[in-house]
C-alpha cells in the first residue's frame, strides 16, 4: 500500500495586471527543464511556507496586514502568526522567483528603486537569498524595508490530494502526491 502523502503549507500568488477592455494579464513562470518535480511546467510563483516566515522577528516587519486580520481571513484553523505568514511567504517566493518585491519604507512609501543604487543592491541580495545565504527578513532590514501585506488579496484556499497542472510538453495530465 503506498504511503499516505501529507500536504505541505505552501503559498502562491497570481499576479493579474489589467489591460484595456476590462481584460487581465496573467503572469506565470517556466520551471527549469532540469527541475526534479514538475520541470517545464508553468506555474505562479509560490512555495513552502518556511518557519522563517512567521518568526517574531520577520513578523514586525510586516505591513499592511495584521495577525489577527490573516487569521480570519483563513478561517481561524491556524495561529495569527501562521496566517500571516502565508502571506509572508507569498511574497517572499515572489522575490525569490521572479524577482518583484511587494515592500514599503518605515513610512509606508514605495521604495525608490534609482536612489543609491537600491535595485542593484536588491538584485544582488536576492541572489544571497536564492543561495541561503542570507534571510529574507535579514534582506528586508538591511535596506530599512518592510513587507507589504497590503498588496496581495486572499483568493482562494486549497488542499488537494490530487492537482490537474498544464505543461507545453504533455496535455492535461493529474499528479498525484
């Protein structure tokens, strides 16, 4: 008898930009053809929720969003922390992945990307973080950040046995686990 798979808490976010026409964009990413699980595939960015992001420390630099607001918006099953970090992590694996950062200054203004060579700075340190070499909260500290909870909006809460994805290379095909 095979072994009963476990879900993971996980999160994703799906970009949506408007177009003329009351139409969207929707913007996806390509797994790499080398990835163990999944490769080619196309996927919104998202992952695992790590420990990291509802740690105290990572949780006081967040905006826009509290714990007891997440927590109700995920239907009071988890922690206010847990809740929220769901949404830490959404945006976390949004930087990681695809490189947009949802972040606000200590006064809850958009960052200006031109001063002081901040979008170099970020590139670099997204890199670090890819690499496990730094942490997210780390990251956003280090350049007097703070994530933006206020941005993303809750849609949707799954979990699935099974998952009906789409791959250029195959049709419509379950994957199981």
């Amino acid at each position: 008898m095979p072994e009963t798979a476990h879900p993971k808490m996980a999160s994703t976010i799906i970009l949506l930009r408007p177009e003329a026409g009351g139409k969207f964009e929707v913007f996806l990413t390509r797994r790499p053809p080398d990835m163990e699980v999944l490769a080619g595939f196309y996927v919104f960015p998202g992952g695992i929720l790590e420990q990291k992001d509802y740690s105290e420390q990572m949780l006081r630099r967040c905006r826009g969003l509290s714990s007891s607001e997440a927590q109700r918006t995920l239907g009071n099953d988890l922690s206010p922390e847990l809740s929220l970090g769901h949404s830490v992590a959404a945006v976390r694996e949004l930087f990681e992945e695809v490189g947009i950062l949802f972040s606000v200054t200590e006064n809850g203004a958009a960052p200006d990307l031109r001063q002081d060579d901040l979008q170099n700075r970020l590139a670099e340190k997204r890199q670090s973080l890819v690499a496990g070499g730094i942490e997210f909260r780390q990251l956003l500290e280090s350049e007097g950040l703070y994530c933006d909870l206020s941005r993303p909006v809750y849609f949707s809460h799954r979990v699935t046995r099974t998952s009906i994805l789409f791959s250029p290379l195959r049709k419509w095909q379950r994957v199981y686990g």
